[in-house]
C-alpha cells in the first residue's frame, strides 16, 4: 500500500509538471500581448510612449527567452511565489487566497450535496423500483444530466429568487461573516454546480444497486432473513459504490468548470470568474497559477479516489 | 491511473459481439433507449433535410418584424433581427451534429492510438503518452476549450478543435485499459509468436477489441460536447455568428426571456432532447455490447 | 417506461409554463414610437417632494467596481469614475453644453501667447487625512502621473511651478481649448498619506492601490476586490451641508440580467451605466425610475491608410455606407432606444451639423460605385467586433452580402479586441464604439490629428480633414463653444471623405427605484456628483 502510494505520488509529480508547461507554452500561444490589452484596458484616454511598455515588460519578465521564463517561473512557484499579475498589480499568491476559500467553499458544499443526494435518490430509487418514488426520481435525473447550467441558473433566478423571493438573487457573503445569508445565498449556486454530478450518481447508484441486489450473495443474505436495511446499507451499498467513487472524482472537474459560468451569473468572487477574465485578459501568470493549483487539487482528490477502491472492495489490489 | 482500475472491469478480452439478435433484444428491450433513438434518428433527418424543411433562410435579416412572437408565420417567433428562429433552429441542428461527431471522430482518430500504443509497447512510453493525458485531464474540460478558443479565435472550426483536444484524454484511457487487459492473452500472444508485427497486432487484433467501450464513450461524449459548447457560448466562444448554433441561440435569447420565451427556450429542449437521446442510446449500446461497462462508462 | 417519459417531458414543460407564466402578459410594448428623438427626460410620474432628504445607504449595482483605488497611474477610467465619491477632480463639464465647471479648481487661465495654462485651486478643502488642498499637493499629483508617462497630452507640458499657496502655473510647448477638458480631470490623492504609507516606493505603491485619501464627499469603508467597494459619508466635506446619503455601496454584477432581476426584486436602488436594450425596455415597464445619458457612438471604423486593402478606396468606404440600412439597424437592435447616425456626431451633441447626411441607404447606388470601384463581383473582407456586437455584426453582414460584398465576422475577445484596435491595428474593417462628449473633445479623442484612442495609424485622414482639424484647435479658442463652427467644418469633412461609417447612438442610462434622486449620467457616462444624490424616505 504505501509503495503504491509512493508511485502514486511520483506519478503526480510528473503529472504536475507536464500540466505546467502545457500551460505555460500554450498560453504563450496566444495572439496578442498581455502587456498591450492592460495598457488598452487601463489606459485608454492616455498616451503611453513604447519604452514605457518595454518597461512595463521587463518589469513582469516577459522580455527574457520564453524558456528561460518558464524555468524562472518553476523555480518561483517551489519558493511559494506565484508571481505577480499583470492586471492587477498583485501577488497572484494574494489573488488566489482571496479567490480559492469562496470557490471551495461553494464546490465542496456542491460536492457533497451532489455525492450525497445522488447516493441517496439512487439507492431509493433502486430498492423502490417501478414504485412512485422511482417515478419522480428518475425523469429528474433525465434533466439534471440535460440541462445547460447557465440556463438552470437563470431560471432559479427568475423564479427562486425574483417571483417568489425566498432567496438572495446573487452575491457571496463570507459564512463566517453572516452564516444565515451566506447559506441563503449559496443555494442557488450550489445547486446549479451540483445538478450535473448528482443526477448522474444517481443513476450510476440506480444502476449499480440494482446489478448488486441481484447477486448471490445479496439473495442469500435475504434468504438469511436479515431485515432491508442491514441487507441495504451492510452489504448492497458498500459493493455498489465503487463506480459512484469513480464518478466523484470526475465530479471536481466538473465543478471547476461549471464554477466559470457559475460564478460569473451569480456575482461571486472566486476563482472560477477570475480565471475566465484572466483568460480574456491574457493575464499569464494568473491563469498558470490557478491551473497549477486545480490541477494539484484534482489530482490529490484521484489519488483519495483510488485509495478508497482499496477500502471498498478488498479484491482489489495494488499492483 | 488507467491499470488499477482495469481490475474492476477488462479481466479478459469481450466476447466478440457476434450474436446480433442478442445485441438487437437488449438493446431494443428498453423504451427509453428507443425514444432516444427516434430522436436521433429525427435528428439526422431534420439536419439533411434542413434546406428543404426550415421556412425561411435562416440567416436572412428581416423576414419577419424583429422579436415578433409565434404565429403561423412564424411558429417560433423571430430574434432581434427579424431572422426566423424555427429555421435557425432547423439549421443549428446541422452544426450540432457538426460539432459533436466531427470533434468525437478527431479525438478518437488521436486518442485511441495514442491509448493503444501506450497499452502494449509500455514502459517508458506508456508513462510519457498516459501522464499527459492524465495532465490534460488535470484542466478542467471547460479550461481547456476556453484556452484553446481563445489560441484559435472563435468559429466552428477553433471551437471543433477545442473540443476533441479536451475529449482526447478519456479515448486514451479507455484504449489503454482495454489494451493492457487483452495484451497477455493467448491469441496475442500467438500473434507474436507467428512473428506479426506489433503495428499489425495493434491493428488487427487489438484495436477490434477497444470498439464495444469506445462506442458507448463516443455515444455518450456527443451528449456532453454539445452541452459544452453551450458553456463556451455562454462564456463568448462560439460558433461564429450569424451561424445558427443552439448554445448560441440559448445564450442571445436569454436576454429577451421575459418578452420572448421561445427564443431561448426552444434550442435549450433542443439541447436537451438531444443530450437525453445521445445518454439514452449510449446507455443502451452499453448494455447491448458489453454489460461488464456498467460503472465505466 | 412511457409514463417516465411523459413525466419527464412533462415536468420540463411544466416548469417553463410556470417560467414564462411569471413574465409580464402578453402586452409586449413597443417602448417608444419615435427612434430619432433621444429619450432625455425621465417618466414624469414621480411624486412630488419638497426637497432633499438626508440619510440612508444607497445600494448600486454595477458591471465594475474600482480595481485600483489611489494610485493615479494605473487607474483605469473605470476606476476613476467609481472612486469619485472619494476622490474629486479639478475641474470636469458642469452641463450638456459642455461648459467646463471648477471643482477642487476654482477658475483656469489659458495665456496663448505665453504659453501657460494656470490653475487658481479651491481654498479651504482638505483631504481626508486634514492636509490641505494647494498648489503643492496639485504639482505632486500631476508630476506623478507625468513621470509615469500618464497624463493625456502631458507631452505639452514642459514644467510645473508653484506660483504661491493657491496657484499652479503649467509651462507649455503648445496650447489649446482639449488641454483643459483633459487636465482637469486629474483627480487628486492627498500627497502626505502617500508619502507615510511605506519606507520604499514599491509599499508606497500597494498601499496607494487599495487605499485612497481624497477629498470627496465620502470615504471608503470596505473594498473587496471585483465584489464590491462601500463608502461611508465624509462629515467634514468642503461643500457645505452635503453629502445627503450616509452610505453608498457598490456591488459589482456582471451579468446584466441579474442586475435587471435585483432591481425588479428590490435588493437595490440603483443601476448605475445600463446599455443593454433589452433590460431597458422590460425595466421600463415595471414602474423604475431612468435618467439617461448621451450613450455612445457606435460605427464602422476601416484600415485604409494601407494602399493594398480595399478600403484605401474612397469609392469602396462610400460603397459600404450606402449599402446599411442605418434608420432599420438603429430601429431592430435599439427597439426603439438607439438613435441612426449619418455623419460623426449625434443630435445630442453640440457639433451636431443639422441635417447633414451624405450618403442615405441605397443598395443599387452601393452597387454601382463597386463596379466603379473594380469590384463589380464584390470581395470578401473581416470584420473585427466583440462578443457584445455580435447582433450588430450579422446585420451589417447580411446588408453587405446583399451588394455582394462577402463579410466574415472576427469575434475577438476583449483581450484581442482592445490589442488590435488600440494596440497593434486591425487588417480589414472594425466595429467599434467610442464615448459622446457633452464638448467637442471625443472628435479629437478619437479621430483627430493625435487620437489617444485609435491611434495605430489604420483610418485614413485627408489632409483636407486635418487641416480642418487643426483649425478647430487654434490656440485663439479657449473652449470647445469657441471653437464649434470650425468643429462642424471638420465633421462635414469627414462625411464629404467617408472616413468612417457612422451607424448609430446607443441607449444609456441608470435605472432607479422612485425614491432615488441623481442625475448620473444626464451629462456623461464620467460625470457623476454623489454628494447630490439622495433618497426619499422608503
């Protein structure tokens, strides 16, 4: 197990690094020059002479050899230094502390929500098979895996929060500041992230259940006489979670994604909206530094993932 | 990460998907598999009969009043520019088909060598090729196409290009999965004994055996890349305007929700019948190829 | 199974019933009749009130709070125009006409012949910190931003001197009228707080960049980065018994359809620089308040100093203009809001020339001057827009391809667009929009002899056109009403050239509960006064 987690670990590291310089060269792919679109987006009713923007350059490193920038980058980031962005004149390290707590705070509540329910309705919907309960569950799975989430928040908006005002339209309030309004305020969001991941683990749950309720080995516990709920949650479940697991883990890729889209409607500063202006604003040292970070947190959640196989199903092994 | 997790599934090579009445039981055996069917095949046939069907030329300005509700004229309105949006759904849904089996075909063209290759050579390969596509998996897929789209600048080519570098990643995996589980087994084995080439071996003996998962993959992908494309019309990277693209449409309609519906809600059930058939029928395949995929895929 | 399916589908439609049946019934009203009267005055349905009334936060709505609060140098003019509760200008337009009004600057003069410009400051403001407002603090602040190389037109000044407490003369290479307009909008930080606010520059600049001590009606109470900035009122404001509002907080909204959605719910009062048509309208019907500005000036701006492109050709830019529909374009895409322009300025504007509109529609006449032209078959060309002016875009596309002129449309993002169109230059044709100035200024701003916005050198301008220009710039003329009848010379000139394709003014306003009193942005999008904005009692 632990050598196993050890070659996990190199593995991630080479992962790692591959990850940053695929973003690093590919961002430089863009057309365009970041020093050019801040002077624009800045300056726009000001003069600004070439020299200043040659300043404004070697003041953010990009007048060096592109290499030469990448190694200067690598070797910033293992000294904790992110770099600092163009656009706002700011420790990216900064950016991302303000940023990352909002953003996490909204993707693992989405994540448990969307793990949670999903394992829930499924496993309902599986041992109440074709009764009405699996009715109104299973055509809503049909549409949680459907629906554009853009549109799925507009229309909470309209009808959540402006016909029916029960909640806040937009805006993030800290939990620790306000915890009743923050709560208000993140349903919305939290559920439109979580729509996706918790229809499709309710119909992994509903699927595998039903294929493990029809083992032997869960008819013979039956046949035992073992009440529904020991035969459900001790046996049936554990078994049928393995794919679940592996859905979860793609689900916080899904969540960073549905955060850009997210965020930017329901007003929330987090990262997801700060990494689409960034994008826009071609701000290199920002989009590289989030990239690096989401890839370290997806990768350490597989890792979690892969671990958890171990724990629940004993038949496999690490090789 | 792809050779723990063959445990769970590729122990030993499919049996080959010979019984085609066994496939045809299954697979039709579900109504909603063939509800999703129609759609599909409605689909396909309202994308090349498009010219023929759709009322009015789909680009053309002004055939109606701009924002003018349904009627008879128009049995979905018109949009801000007085364009009808029946016929631009019509047409959005030959770019959907466009986007979805093009980018589906290109990555699969790339991912499945790739995933392949990296299966039965091994090694030091097998770490270079999977560890990047574990990296490109490492970006969110909507990252990836928003990067990539802002490289390549908007229109449906770029967006095309986007997509399938972001779908490249799960043909890979699934590829080398299925190679690493059939690699010792006894027909490859005496393959290579008889001398065949690794390329011929790859070709003829492997690649067949990746088509039952791959299919079911590809099937549900299409689902989720135009559902994608939707997001990136959202975020200003779409099918070039004034091509009629439902995620477009959805996205400019959303302004006029209030007044006009229709504009936004018609390609948005679009999308999601379409998404729905396209889950549906992957589901179906999948138990009809292969019911070991469950949980896979 | 079927019935799951009908459930299903059932459910999805149900829930859009449920959603369209909370929009407004049927009554989908066509706002106003009459697209080339710009809609100046707001619904006269407010109740009557005696007077101002003090108190209460004012909770706003925005599509971009300050990203840099104090240091001049990086300001963007979003941050410039969001931080004028806290920091004043010297001097800015006082009315439509665009008369120019004192602020932290008493009076100006303007000596052509000496070649000085000299500013007589406000006596007895101080900045929030209790230093003083004078001719020292002024020099600093306009030499910071000189020495950073950021001050419009600062390429004139030679040197500043102190004169005495109050006056602050500026040594110049040339003059004109534009100086003051651009000068006194510099907007001063107090010199003293900047100076104690780190032992290095490089602390003195991150301090500066999420601090500000001005001399405005408030101060700032709480910023958080792209979410939201609150002020808090200044009890020692130099203008006397103002502010009225105790509190002004500013949320930033990207998406205007929320920020339509939290106006309609009430969550807040107001919605500061609306352009998009189509909240306008439906906001319209619900009963708030609008008090509209002079929108901007949208129109096709081409690459024609380069003789290989097709728009070097005065036939081929003439060709163009003749083939848009502008009085439809305005109609569709401004429902009735946007006003169709014929010539380089609008109604509104006091260079306006009346009724001068040298190239109506006419498809057939396009037509014939491109075969005038060697292109009797049409070309093929790009035109550079962003995402935002996509509906504008495929119309000027279809109006093209109708006298064969084949348009691709290049939607950048911001980023590309901005590099291109104020950076870099663009290759064939660029939908672009510029401010409307309540002076002359944005003729210059924009297309003069040294534009500070499209500056690449991409429009060709004749010498005819920038004679006429420089005329206009006479140092004799001390402001733009001086110079008014050579500016609409210089406008007929760029008609008579086809120097550009102008197509229409766009809708801008803030929208506002009934109780809200302010008159943002009647004069222009940059001239808001805070201190008197007020709230009825609600």
């Amino acid at each position: 197990m632990t050598t196993y987690i050890i070659r996990r670990l190199i593995q991630a590291v080479i992962i790692l690094l591959i990850v940053t310089i695929l973003v690093f060269f590919v961002m430089r792919l863009l057309p365009g020059d970041p020093i050019i679109i801040y002077v624009a987006q800045t300056a726009q009713l000001e003069a600004m002479p070439p020299e200043m923007i040659d300043k404004l350059r070697a003041q953010f490193g990009l007048d060096k050899p592109i290499v030469i920038q990448y190694f200067n980058w690598m070797g910033n980031i293992f000294r904790g230094d992110f770099g600092e962005s163009i656009f706002y004149h700011e420790d990216v390290s900064k950016l991302m502390l303000e940023r990352f707590p909002v953003t996490l705070h909204l993707g693992i509540t989405a994540l448990i929500v969307g793990s949670v329910l999903g394992l829930l309705s499924g496993l309902l919907a599986a041992i109440r098979r074709g009764k009405w309960l699996d009715k109104i569950i299973t055509p809503l799975t049909y549409i949680g895996i459907t629906i554009p989430i853009f549109m799925l928040a507009i229309l909470l908006i309209y009808t959540i929060g402006l016909r029916l005002s029960w909640l806040p339209i937009a805006g993030y309030t800290s939990p620790f500041e306000d915890f009743w309004l923050s709560t208000r305020q993140i349903i919305m969001p939290v559920i439109c992230l979580a729509v996706f991941s918790l229809a499709a683990n309710a119909r992994q749950m509903r699927s595998s259940m039903l294929e493990v309720i029809a083992q032997d080995y869960i008819r013979t516990a039956w046949a035992k006489g073992l009440s529904e709920r020991v035969v459900v949650v001790k046996h049936a479940l554990k078994n049928s979670l393995i794919p679940v697991i592996t859905l979860i883990g793609l689900g916080v890729g899904l969540i960073f994604s549905g955060s850009f889209i997210i965020e930017t409607i329901f007003a929330i500063p987090g990262v997801g909206r700060l990494m689409v202006s960034s994008i826009f604003g071609q701000d290199y040292v920002v989009v590289q530094a989030i990239t690096f970070v989401i890839a370290v947190i997806v990768l350490v959640v597989n890792l979690i993932v892969d671990i958890s196989y171990g724990w629940l199903d004993p038949r496999i092994r690490y090789g | 990460m792809a050779e723990e997790r063959n445990i769970t599934g590729f122990e030993e090579a499919p049996p080959p998907v010979s019984e085609w009445r066994r496939f045809r039981r299954v697979f039709f055996s579900r109504g909603v598999v063939l509800f999703g069917l129609i759609i599909l095949v409605l689909l396909f046939l309202v994308a090349v009969l498009a010219p023929w069907i759709s009322p009015y030329d789909p680009y053309k300005m002004s055939v109606g009043k701009s924002l003018e509700h349904p009627s008879s004229q128009h049995l979905l309105g018109t949009d801000i520019l007085g364009r009808d949006t029946l016929s631009r759904l019509i047409y959005g849904s030959r770019t959907a088909l466009m986007v979805g089996f093009i980018s589906v075909g290109i990555a699969g063209v790339i991912g499945i060598p790739l995933g392949i290759i990296a299966g039965y050579l091994g090694g030091f390969l097998n770490t270079i090729i999977m560890r990047t596509m574990d990296a490109l998996l490492c970006f969110p897929m909507l990252l990836l196409a928003l990067v990539l789209a802002a490289v390549l600048g908007g229109g449906i080519q770029n967006v095309i290009v986007a997509l399938s570098v972001a779908t490249i990643p799960g043909y890979a995996r699934v590829a080398c999965g299925v190679t690493m589980s059939i690699r010792e087994n006894d027909y490859i084995l005496s393959a290579q004994a008889m001398g065949s080439s690794d390329a011929l071996i790859m070709f003829k003996h492997i690649l067949p055996n990746t088509f039952p998962p791959l299919i079911v993959l590809m099937t549900m992908q299409l689902g989720a890349l135009i559902l994608a494309e939707a997001g990136l019309s959202f975020l200003g990277i779409g099918i070039e305007p004034p091509g009629a693209a439902w995620g477009a449409m959805v996205n400019a309609g959303r302004n006029y929700l209030l007044n006009n519906p229709e504009l936004s809600f018609s390609p948005c059930i679009a999308i999601m019948l379409v998404v729905f058939a396209f889950n549906m029928v992957g589901d179906g395949l999948r138990d009809a190829l292969d019911p070991r995929l469950r949980g896979l895929l | 199974m079927k019935r799951i399916l009908f459930f299903t589908f059932a459910l999805i439609l149900a829930s859009m019933l449920i959603f369209s049946g909370c929009g407004e019934p049927e009554e989908t009203t066509a706002p106003t009749t009459a697209p080339t009267t710009a809609p100046t005055t707001a619904p006269t349905t407010q109740p009557t009130t005696a007077g101002p009334e003090y108190g209460g936060t004012l909770r706003c709505v925005a599509g971009a709070i300050p990203n840099v609060l104090g240091y001049a140098p990086e300001k963007a003019p979003s941050d410039n125009f969001y931080m004028l509760p806290v920091i004043e200008r010297l001097a800015e337009w006082g009315d439509e006409e665009g008369t120019m009004v004192g602020i932290l600057a008493e009076s100006w003069d303007i000596d052509s012949e000496a070649l000085t410009f000299t500013w007589h400051l406000r006596q007895g403001v101080t900045f929030h910190d209790g230093t003083p407002w004078n001719a020292e603090a002024c020099q600093w602040n306009f030499q910071m931003l000189l020495d950073a190389n950021r001050l419009t037109m600062g390429q004139f000044i030679d040197s500043l001197d102190v004169l005495d407490e109050y006056t602050l003369r500026m040594n110049l290479n040339k003059i004109d009228w534009v100086m003051s307009e651009q000068w006194g909008l510099m907007s001063p930080i107090s010199p003293t707080a900047y100076e104690n606010s780190g032992s290095t520059e490089e602390e003195r600049i991150a301090w500066a960049r999420e601090n500000a001590v001005g001399t405005g009606p408030y101060t700032v109470a709480e910023w958080q980065r792209d979410d939201h900035i609150n002020f808090v009122k200044n009890d020692n404001y130099w203008r006397p018994g103002l502010p009225y509002l105790d509190a002004i907080e500013i949320r930033r909204i990207p998406d205007p359809m929320v920020a339509a959605a939290m106006m309609e719910a009430g969550e807040a009062d107001i919605w500061f620089a609306v352009s998009s048509v189509q909240n306008i309208v439906d906001l319209q019907a619900k009963g708030l308040k609008f008090v509209w500005g002079p929108g901007m000036f949208l129109a096709i701006l081409f690459n024609s100093n380069d003789p290989e492109s097709y728009f070097a050709d005065k036939l081929v830019r003439e060709a163009i203009e003749y083939a848009i529909n502008r009085p439809e374009l305005a109609e569709m895409l401004g429902q009735g809001l946007y006003e169709p322009l014929h010539q380089m300025a609008s109604s509104t504007w006091p260079g306006y020339v009346e009724g001068y509109n040298p190239r109506p529609y006419d498809p057939d006449k396009a037509r014939e001057l491109l075969e005038q032209a060697g292109h009797p078959n049409g070309f093929k060309t790009t035109l550079l827009l962003m995402e935002t002016g996509i509906d504008a875009g495929s119309a000027i596309k279809a109006y093209l391809g109708e006298v064969g002129i084949e348009v691709e449309l290049d939607v950048a993002d911001i980023g590309r667009y901005f590099g291109s169109v104020f950076g870099t230059g663009w290759s064939d044709m660029v939908y672009s929009a510029s401010g409307i100035n309540p002076s002359a200024t944005d003729l210059y701003i924009h297309f003069g002899p040294n534009p500070v916005t499209y500056r690449t050198g991409n429009i060709y301008k004749t010498p005819e056109y920038l004679a006429k220009c420089e005329a206009a710039l006479a140092p004799q003329f001390k402001t733009a009403a001086e110079a008014m009848a050579k500016i609409k010379e210089a406008i007929r000139q760029a008609g008579e050239d086809a120097m550009i394709v102008p197509l229409f003014r766009t809708a801008e306003c803030s929208i506002m509960q009934t109780y809200v009193h302010t008159e943002y942005p009647k004069i222009h999008g940059i001239i808001w006064r805070p201190y008197n904005d007020w709230m009825e009692a609600h």
